[in-house]
C-alpha cells in the first residue's frame, strides 16, 4: 500500500474554514494509511483463523520423505497438518484439538501397555506411543497431568 505525497497534512495549519477541513482530511488520510500500512505489517504473524478447514488433519502423515506424527511448522509460521497421508498439498493449520491421539494398546520393551505410563520417564510424567510399536518407532507424547 502506498500513501499519496500529496495527502499528507502541510506544515502550517491555515486558518479559513476550508483550509481547516483539507488539512484534517489530509491527517485523516495518513491515519488510514498509516494503519493500512501496519496491518500489512503484521498480518503475517496471526494464522488467518477464518480460512482454518474443519477437515481432519491425518496422523501420521508423509511430508518431504519424512513420516511426521504431529503437527509441523516446516515452511511455516504456525503448525500445520496434512489432510492426506501423502502430502498432496491439502493442509491445514492446526488447532488444540489436533495433537495427535495416543495408540494404545502399545509395546514397550518387553511389555504391552494399555494407559499411560510413567514407565521410563526420569521426570515421573506420564505418556504414551503414537505407534503400536514404542520400540520400534520411538514416537510419543506426554499425557495429560490428570492421567
């Protein structure tokens, strides 16, 4: 957005009526400016929430040849996720209701685990495996506080 040179105020405030009103709109047009100006600025650091899909993000899913198990921020500001397992170029950004969910029944070591554990973490938290195979695969999360 550009502001026209000649909508801005003059230096001197005159005093005919006229005069008074041209300067005001020429203070009015920087303002708008000015504030178009800004949200120019800035409108790359909020998601556009209105453009957010109700589609299902898909976990997991493969993008750039590496199987993700949440939502990812590559080339990106804000999480997003695919909406195909393959990455086909449907995406949406994600919300709180979108991290991935825990897999349960899931082994672990030479157990097979049927809630969230605390099993294994040295900070006494509890989590869970994204796969069926924690052995294997070694994707997690935490769980709730509550659980």
């Amino acid at each position: 957005m550009s502001c026209p040179e000649d909508s801005l105020p003059p230096a001197s405030v005159p005093v005919w009526p006229l005069e008074v009103m041209r300067h005001l709109v020429g203070w009015v047009s920087l303002a708008v400016c000015m504030h178009g100006l800004n949200a120019e600025l800035i409108s790359h650091l909020h998601p556009p929430i209105r453009d957010i899909s109700i589609a299902s993000c898909i976990f997991p899913f493969i993008y750039d040849d590496e199987i993700h198990y949440n939502c990812i921020s590559t080339h990106s500001d804000f999480d997003w996720c695919s909406l195909d397992f393959n990455f086909k170029g449907r995406w949406r950004y994600c919300t709180a209701n979108d991290p991935p969910m825990c897999t349960f029944p899931f082994l672990f070591r030479k157990r097979t685990i049927h809630n969230c554990t605390k099993e294994g973490y040295i900070l006494n938290r509890s989590w869970c495996s994204l796969t069926k195979n924690y052995n294997k695969d070694r994707k997690w999360k935490q769980c709730s506080p509550l659980k």
